[in-house]
C-alpha cells in the first residue's frame, strides 16, 4: 500500500490529522505513508490497519524496524517511536493517501455511488449522461475502470477499493483534465472506509435489500454504513435517495444534508410513469418538477427505470438540462450480464443476469414475465457464500415463479459438495419442476433445448464472467457466448449475414 508522493511535496500528521493525539512528539513531518509493515520504507508513516494477515497494530515494530518515522494508531503501543492516536486507524488512512494525492476529489466533479442492487448500471447511466453533455468522464464500477484518456483494463473492482489505489486513480483522472469521476462502492468498501478521504458531489444510494443485509449483521447496520456516503459529501453536495425503497426511509429520515428523492410509486422529486413496455425494452416519462421528457431504453424492468432515475437525478443536480438528461440515458447501450438481452432470431426470449440473491433473481423473473406469455425456464446458480436461509428463499421463488430450472455451478467445474443445492430444493418442494446439472455448459445448453415458441429463459449468476477457458488458446467463453453458439447452432431460417456469424460462435470450433 506503498503511496507515490502526489501533489504534496510534504506533510505534517498534525494539519493532516488535527484530531490525532501524540505520543513522543507534538509533529512529524512525512512525504509518503504505508498501511503494510511489509511495504514500508524508511521515513513513512505507518498507519496501522487492519491486515489481512492480521491486526495491524501487532505489526508497528516490523514497520519500525523497516524505517517508519512514526505510526498513526487506535491504541498505545510499547514501540519507540512517535504515536498519534485517533478513533479510526482506515479512516485516518484515507485522510493521509488523499492529502498526499493532493486531494483530488475536491478538483473535479466527484459522484459515488452505492447500494444493494443497480450501482454498476447507474454508474453507466452517470457516465453516458454526463459523457453526452459534453463532460470528461472517468468510471470506476464493478465492469470497468476508465480513465479519460485513455481507457485501461479494470484491475480493481469496487469490492477491492483502497485510499491509496483510488487517491491515485483520481489524481491521474485529474492530471488528464478530466472533469467527473463516477465510483461505484459497495456496502463492503464503506464498511471498511475503503473510499475514506474521497469528497463527493453527490452520493447515491439505489436501494438497501433484505438479503443483502446479512453481512451486516442487522438492517440497522446495513443503513448506517451506506449512509457514510452521504457524510462524505462536499460543502453543499447532494444525496439521492430511493423514496420507493421501505428499508431506505430510516436514512431518508436521518440525513441533514441537501436531498432528491427519487420514485416511482411514491412521491418524490424526480419520477417516472411507465407508459409501455416490451420485449424490446420500455418507455418511460421522465419528471422534474413541471418539466417532463419521454425516454426509451432497451432494458426492462421496474428496478432499471429507478437506475434511470438515479442517474437522472445526479445529472440534474448539477445543473444539466433535462433534454442532456434524457439523451444520455437513450444513448446508454444495455451492459453485458445486466438484464442483457441475447437475440438471434430464435423463436422464443433468452436474458442473462447477474442476479444471485433471492431478491435480485425475483426482481428479474418479475421483469421478464411482464413482456412473456410463455414458460419461464431459469438457470439458478449456486453462490457458496450465500447462507442456507438465502437459499430456501431461492428455492420458494422456483416454487412460486418459474415453470422449469436447472441448478448449475458458475464454472463448468466437477461439484465437490451437494448440499447448497439440496438447500435450494428445501424451499421446492415440487423436485419435477428442477434439475441439477453441475457443469455450466450443459445447463444451459439443456435449458435452451427445452425452451418452446414464446417461452423465455433466463440464465442468472455469472453476468458477464467467463464460465470456461477452451482450447490451447485460453479462449474465455462467457454465457452470452456460449448462448450466441447454440442458439446460431440449433436455430433456422437464418439471413446469409447471420450465417456467417454462426461460424464465429460455433462450440465445436472452440473445443477443436
């Protein structure tokens, strides 16, 4: 977690950390700081955090024995060396890695974004709204790590966010000219004060889920951690808050800083009617105060009209036209493994999803059995780290919403352990209706087998992650992929143009 010196040449602890008391010196005076003993180097400040290895206060004399010049701290250490104390060693840590970076959130348009269910989709909504507005844009979400020029590989999703990586993403965005950063972050990261130090111009939360509250240990805690956005926003910055979504009300209540709601269902300042939807997509109007404008977008679903409105509602609160506003979210094409649409003249409807919790998978079927009349056929894939109360709800939602299921892995892997799955089947209880097939491949290529003229299938859990590597070539193949094939494979009556792609996507080839 070595930091590279930013715009600040040197720092002293006390204007960077005024709160922090100290122990052997009343200052010190530093150029880079470290959060691993491991990487610290002579004359660093050593902040002690949380390690994986282990507390990281029980590593300050390695870091001193490497050269730290003094260590920032939760509690007194027996070491020889300055101490500050303060409350929050992560928090601190952010603090210090921006003040090197010579805060560079403060010098741009800073949007972060965080929730249950529709960051990665509301950070692209953001980006294409602003993007079109004529605005540089830098995204850093679960997909994709973008600079404004140029665009590099993603390397570290939200889920790995630190304030050393992110100081520096953000001071390279700014040394690029570019005018707005669009973070997604999840509850996780806030939990860890991963984007500590970071000032931003609006802070969204999508929505709290139920399911997505265990690892918090109550839905209490869940709220107060997204909340921590909202605390990290600049002088006059703004919160936007899903007025639909119960379980965000209790933070809706408690915030004191300036607000837009946004809904459908309940009132709110900026809303949306949906005026019709189909296989195609949906079309909504959009309202913002007396001004309306009538949207189309490819994606259905109830839960990508609040995406909409989110992202709606970030571009209006800094000062776009609702015209702007709108274009932007027409322009924004569908994001692979979200709600992702796969057509290639079959006579029946085919959807990937990343959705792996009960309530994303329900909002998904919901969403798709709106615009189909036929049978609903899903892939449900199983997630290790779900708890088996998560998946009995799984298994209540394949009793109560689809006709047909198949159970899969994420990989195309051998299965080591059949208990997840006999956890899924609890909630069943008719077994007719489910199949477990462990390899990937064959799930869906048997769930595809079974589908009929207007039926739909959806292929939840992966999203877009590749599923296999093939060949000596290490070809990746994703579900889209692997759809794509079988589909140009097994279906008829295809124009010569498509015929010719059916040999881009054939299997057999891969496996060859």
């Amino acid at each position: 977690m070595q930091l590279p010196i930013g715009a600040a040449a040197s720092l002293t602890v006390r204007e960077t950390l005024p709160e922090a008391r100290s122990i052997g010196c009343s200052d010190l005076r530093f150029e880079s700081c470290s959060g691993s003993w491991e990487d610290c180097q002579p004359g660093d400040l050593f902040v002690a955090i949380d390690a994986a290895t282990g507390d990281g206060h029980e590593f300050a004399q390695l870091a001193i024995e490497r050269g730290a010049a003094g260590i920032v701290t939760e509690r007194l250490l027996a070491v020889d060396a300055p101490q500050f104390l303060v409350e929050d060693t992560r928090r601190a840590f952010g603090s210090i890695c921006h003040a090197l970076a010579g805060q560079p959130s403060c010098r741009m348009t800073t949007i972060g974004i965080t929730g249950s269910d529709g960051k990665t989709v509301t950070s692209h909504l953001t980006d294409s709204i602003f993007r079109n507005a004529g605005r540089s844009v830098a995204v850093h979400n679960t997909l994709k790590q973008t600079a404004a020029d140029p665009e590099v590989a993603n390397r570290s999703g939200p889920d790995s966010l630190c304030p050393a990586s992110l100081s520096g993403w953000l001071s390279r965005q700014v040394a690029q000219h570019c005018n707005v950063a669009v973070i997604e972050t999840s509850s996780q990261s806030l939990a860890q004060h991963a984007t500590a130090g970071t000032r931003f111009d609006v802070g969204v939360i999508t929505n709290i889920r139920q399911d997505n509250s265990l690892a918090h240990g109550s839905h209490q805690n869940h709220q107060r951690v997204l909340q921590r956005i909202t605390e990290q926003l600049k002088a006059g910055g703004i919160a936007v808050v899903n007025a639909d979504d119960p379980l965000s009300a209790p933070v809706l209540q408690r915030l004191t800083v300036p607000t837009l709601t946004i809904g459908i269902r309940q009132a709110a300042d900026v809303t949306a009617r949906i005026i019709e939807t189909d296989l195609t997509g949906q079309t909504f109007c959009l309202n913002a105060g007396n001004d309306s404008a009538v949207i189309h977008t490819p994606v259905i679903g109830h839960q990508h009209v609040l995406n909409c409105l989110a992202a709606a509602a970030t571009g209006l609160s800094q000062n776009l036209t609702l015209e702007q506003v709108a274009r932007g979210i027409e322009l924004a094409g569908p994001l692979p493994g979200r709600m992702q649409r796969i057509e290639c003249g079959q006579p029946f409807a085919v959807w990937i999803d990343s959705a792996v919790r009960p309530s994303q998978i329900a909002s998904a079927a919901h969403s798709i059995r709106q615009v189909t009349h036929g049978k609903l056929l899903v892939a449900v894939t199983i997630d290790p780290e779900q708890s088996p109360h998560q998946r009995k709800r799984i298994g209540e939602l394949i009793r109560r919403r689809m006709d047909s299921v198949v159970i899969t892995q994420p990989d195309c892997g051998m299965i080591s352990d059949y208990e997840p799955a006999h956890q899924i089947l609890d909630g069943v209880y008719q077994h007719d209706q489910v199949r477990l097939i462990p390899n990937r491949m064959d799930a869906i290529e048997w769930l595809l087998s079974e589908a009929r003229p207007g039926d739909a299938v959806l292929i939840t859990g992966v999203g877009e992650k590749p599923i296999a590597t093939l060949a000596e070539e290490k070809w990746t193949v994703t579900d889209a992929e692997l759809v794509q094939a079988w589909l140009y494979d097994n279906q008829a009556g295809f124009s010569p143009a498509t015929a010719r792609r059916r040999q881009i996507y054939r299997m057999q080839d891969y496996l060859q």
